[in-house]
C-alpha cells in the first residue's frame, strides 16, 4: 500500500510540474503580428530609441529583400524594405543586423564576391536622417580578396558613428572552405561607420578565430568590447574578450576556460549586453561532451569576470541571447530539447547566481533553418523574434512577454 502512495505521489509531481510549465506558457505568451509576408527568415531584433526588427524575404528565382519594421505601441508598423537583390548569401546563421543612433539607420547583407561556396562581401546600407535617404550599399572590409566576411555585431556609438565587429577571412583565400583555409585563418575585426558611410579605426582583433560562430558586443562606459569564439592552435575554441581602452585593443583572453577542444566550427557564438561597467555574456560549450549554456558577469567592463553561472546542462543546444533589466539581473534565451521537442526557454538570473522559473517561449522547428531566435527589453515587456518553420516554408514569427512573469 505505501508502494501504491509512494507511486501515485511521483506522478502527482510529475504531473503538477507539466501543468505548471504548460500554465508558464499561457500565461505568459502573446503572440505580436508579424510585418512578414510570404516567404521570410532571419530575423534580428534591435532596442534602442527606436526598437526595429529586420529579416530576409524570398521573392522567388533568387531574390530576396531585406525588410525592416517599428514597433509602435507593441505592434509593428509597415514593413518598410532597405534593398533588393540576387546574388545574395542569405544563411541561417549568417544574418543581417540593424541599428540607429540619431534617427540614421545602419544595416547589412551579405553578397556573392565570387562562385566559392563561403566567397561573399559585407554590403551595408545607411539612412541618413539628414538627407532622408537610403545610400548606395558600401563594402564595409578594404581588402579586396574574394574570401569569407560575415557574422556582423553593429550598435550605435559616439556621436552619429556606429560600432562594427565582424568575422573577416581575408587570410583565407585560395582555401576550399571551413576549415581549408591555404595558409592563413579567419580574424575577427572591428571599425566605426560615420552616419556619412566613412569607415573609421578599422583593426584586426585576432589572427585566428573559429570559423562561423557569430561575434558579440557591447559598449561600455570605459568603451567597447568585442567576445567571439578564438580558435587556439590546439583547436581549443574558448570565448575570448578584447575591450578598446585609451584607443588600444587590448590582447584578447578567455572569459572562462572551458577548454573545449572541437575540429569544427560549433556555429554557437556568444551574445553580450552591458550597463555602464555591467557586463554580461552568455554562450555555448559542449566541453566534455557536456552540453552548457552558460552566462558571467564582469562588474568592471571585462577586465575581470566572477564564476559563471550554469543556465541550462540538460539537452541545450544554445543559439543564446541575453538582455540586461538592471545591473544585477538579466534575462537568458536558448534552444534546448525538452523531451521530444526543440523549444526556446528564456529564465532570469541575478548576478548572485539566483535563477527563477524557466519560461518556455515557443516550440520550434529542431532543424537549423529554425535559425537565432532573438531578445530585447522594451519597457516592461520582453521582445521575442524567431523563425517558425512548417511543412518546409518558414516565416517569423514574434511575441511579447510582461517582465513581471519573469
């Protein structure tokens, strides 16, 4: 009998706790209508004075649009489109970003250079507010090679300028792809865009980084920093930080050592957000075949970090970001497998470690053409943007969560 007790008892939890995750979930998710038509993906989410979202359209035989929209009193205005091309590398981890500083809109695509599989430029386009137009796209790179460049972090800056770091593979051509690469390796660099389209302060960051994992930014009030995943020459491939101080980057190091020792590129990059001298990343390991999102705060704009904190070690498969509410909490968003289904859970954590209830945001597609999903902080509400995938077509899909169910 107390066999029969003790039975029915784990089943009782059992089930309390999945009406209590089901209840997170309905309680906390409404869905935004998205600008989206047709055929769309790779959505990016920017907050600042104005909060955009941007994505990629197919318009069919190779064409594609690059869209954005304004969210004006939590719905989204007309989809407004920046360009229109072929020839275009559009990928589900390699996408375009937005921002604004000063009413001037900065954004990107990637376009073919060559017939090389990962041949392609980074083409920007600006909106001047001051001339009220678009500008002809610019290359943002001066190399000149026909190589890989991508996985672009931009935010607004100083003045009407513009923060960019993104993967450049310059030193990589004539190899036949990831991990080919003749006689040199991939580099993250970083510069500044004036609201004039001038490229400023353009510099390399480190000679050898992993191939395809999207770098991440933020600035500080001591200045930017930049976290990407180094590649060591022991195929440790570790997230790594260089913070401008004085005009100078500084020599990149590891924000934790996990010590993950992988031949290939994970595509798993991290995400950083900062307040003042508040910084916090998170990020993907899968160090010793254990899989782990992970987030650390720095009190002192990265020059030291405390432990970090474990969000997810269960089934993650990361594809993080992260957005701070104060300089003690933030909210973490992944993709995890949570028994038979990908889903993308978003949790806030206090800077002491403290977690609260998991919040499951949506179900997904487990495939990759479900992409990054992506977070900002609108007020009192959490932004979510991702792509839903069904029956093969995909389309984005947005929604809203009131930060006091976090």
């Amino acid at each position: 009998m107390n066999k029969l007790v003790s039975l029915f008892s784990i089943l009782f939890l059992i089930c309390s706790c999945t009406e209590k995750r089901q209840r997170q979930q309905v309680k906390s998710l409404q869905l935004i209508q998205s600008p989206t038509t047709g055929v769309s993906a790779q959505p990016f989410l920017f907050s600042g004075e104005k909060t955009l979202l941007s994505w990629i359209e197919n318009k069919g035989d190779s064409i594609y649009s690059l869209k954005y929209a304004e969210l004006k009193n939590e719905k989204w205005d007309a989809a407004k489109t920046i360009n229109t091309g072929s020839n275009w590398f559009v990928n589900w981890a390699d996408f375009p970003a937005i921002a604004v500083q000063n009413g001037n809109i900065l954004s990107h695509f990637l376009q073919m250079s060559a017939e090389g599989t990962y041949t392609y430029d980074i083409k920007m386009k600006l909106f001047n507010k001051q001339e009220n137009l678009w500008k002809d796209d610019f290359v943002l790179h001066n190399d000149g090679t026909k190589s890989e460049h991508g996985f672009v972090t931009l935010l607004p800056y100083e003045e009407d300028t513009f923060f960019i770091t993104w993967l450049d593979g310059r030193n990589t051509a004539g190899g036949n792809g990831h991990g080919d690469h003749g006689g040199g390796a991939m580099t993250v660099r970083a510069a500044t865009v004036t609201s004039k389209g001038e490229i400023r302060d353009d510099v390399e960051l480190d000679g050898k980084t992993c191939d395809c994992c999207q770098t991440g930014a933020a600035i500080t009030t001591n200045g930017p920093i930049v976290v990407y995943r180094d590649r060591s020459d022991e195929e440790i491939r570790d997230i790594y930080i260089s913070r401008l101080l004085d005009s100078v980057w500084t020599t990149p190091k590891a924000i934790f050592n996990d010590n993950w020792k992988i031949s290939g590129c994970p595509v798993n990059g991290p995400k950083a957000v900062a307040i003042d001298n508040t910084l916090a990343v998170s990020w993907f390991t899968n160090a010793n075949d254990q899989a782990k999102v992970k987030l650390i705060f720095s009190k002192d704009a990265g020059a030291t970090f405390n432990e970090p904190i474990i969000i997810d070690e269960a089934k993650p498969l990361g594809r993080v970001d992260v957005a701070l509410l104060d300089p003690e909490n933030v909210l973490v968003s992944w993709i995890t497998e949570m028994h038979t289904k990908t889903v993308i859970n978003a949790v806030k954590v206090n800077i002491s470690g403290q977690k609260n209830e998991v919040i499951l945001v949506s179900e997904l597609d487990g495939s990759r053409t479900s992409g990054f999903p992506q977070l900002e902080i609108v007020n009192d509400k959490a932004i979510f943007a991702w792509t839903d995938v069904i029956n093969g077509m995909t389309s984005v899909k947005t929604a809203k969560i009131s930060l006091a169910d976090f």
